[in-house]
C-alpha cells in the first residue's frame, strides 16, 4: 500500500491554509523522510501554532537544496530562512496540515524526538526504505577510514540516540543484505547508538545501492 493520508482538522477559529500534499509515496518522499528524522524536527509553538524546522551545516549545499526543492516539488511550500548560527543553515515553515501529514503518515513525533521508529509504509519496500537510509545517513550518518597498524579499511556509521531506532535500522539494513552492528557509546552528559558497517565491500555495498554511486568513490 503506497496511499497517505491527508489530516483532518477541526477548525475553530481561522481556517487553516491548504497546501499540497502527495496522494502516494515516492522515493524523493522517503529521502525526505530519513532527512526528517536526522536534521528536522515539529514544533508546537502557543496558540497551537505549528511548525516544521531544519538546521543544517552550511557547507552542506548539496542537502540544503534537495530539501528545498523536495518541499517545493512536493508541498509547494518555499522554506524559509530563520535565525543566525554560526555556520548553520536554519529552515522552517508554518503548516499545522503539513506537521500532522508528516505525524499522521510517518509517525513523526509533534514535539522532542524521543521514539523513533522506521515508518512501516517505508519499511515494506525496499526502495523507500534505500531511500530512507540515504535522507537518514546525509544527516546523522558519516563514513571514515580506521587504521590498525599496516591495515586501514572504511567504516559506515548512523548515530541516534534511540535505542529501538538503532535496532530498526540496524535489522532493516541485515535484510538488505548489510552486516551491521550496532556499539552503544556514552560520556558525561551523552548517550547514544553507532549502526555500523564495516569493510570495503559493505562501503562498496553501500555506495552503489543506498547512495547510488560507484563503488570506489570516496576511497
């Protein structure tokens, strides 16, 4: 089952504004998606005023422009710019539809991101599901070379901060074929869940399927 849901809202006072939403799921949906559950977040401000929210390194162009072209394409929503942070990208808008599509469909929580979970329509298809880790790993995901004497070899890293979430990812990425574990990491005032891979043939692995490039880029 590819449909979504559109909300229904009570109106008790000003009639909300109706935007554009996708009837079905598409892979540049899902990208969205995982992008979401890494760098963005709803937020329910007083007199229930709703807001979607992004921060964003600022040498991250690339990102920057496919989440403004995905809300453009998909919402025809412009996000704007909000706020000053050093080398950050801060992007919102205000759409009390859009926040309950995003929590109604995808089980996006409405407020602090505490429990998280791979939303089941993306979980069923593999092709969403590549795209949801591809949105995921731009945002909370990093590759680097560890060295061990003579040898040095890539790793692939998600980090979260839920632990059912970590699981998740961890347990859809082995069906896909992956040989992830998970290393819980933890400090003073930090906890949180390493998904990694690996290898150079999971990065290889990795590439071609999840990022869609050749094998060997990056190495």
């Amino acid at each position: 089952m590819n449909e979504l849901i559109k909300p229904k809202i009570k109106v008790y006072t000003t009639p909300y504004k109706e935007i554009k939403l996708p009837l079905t799921m598409s892979v540049e949906l899902a990208e969205l998606i995982g992008i979401h559950f890494g760098d963005g977040g709803i937020h329910i401000r007083k007199r229930k005023s709703y807001m979607t929210t992004y921060c964003f390194n600022s040498k991250e162009h690339d990102l920057i422009s496919d989440t403004r072209l995905w809300y453009k394409t998909l919402f025809e929503i412009e996000l704007k710019n909000y706020g000053k942070k050093i080398n950050a990208v801060q992007l919102y808008c205000c759409s009390k539809m859009l926040c309950l599509f995003l929590h109604e469909n995808f089980g996006i929580p409405l407020g602090k991101k505490d429990d998280l979970h791979i939303p089941i329509i993306i979980q069923n298809n593999d092709i969403y599901l590549g795209a949801f880790m591809r949105g995921l790993f731009r945002t909370d995901g990093c590759y680097f070379i560890k060295k061990t004497g003579k040898y040095q070899y890539p790793i692939i890293k998600i980090t979260t901060k839920c632990k059912d979430f970590s699981e998740e990812i961890k347990n859809s990425l082995i069906i896909m074929g992956f040989r992830a574990k998970i290393n819980k990491k933890w400090g003073r005032n930090y906890y949180g869940y390493d998904v990694v891979l690996h290898g150079k043939k999971q990065y290889e692995k990795w590439n071609k399927e999840i990022l869609k490039e050749g094998g060997n880029a990056g190495i």
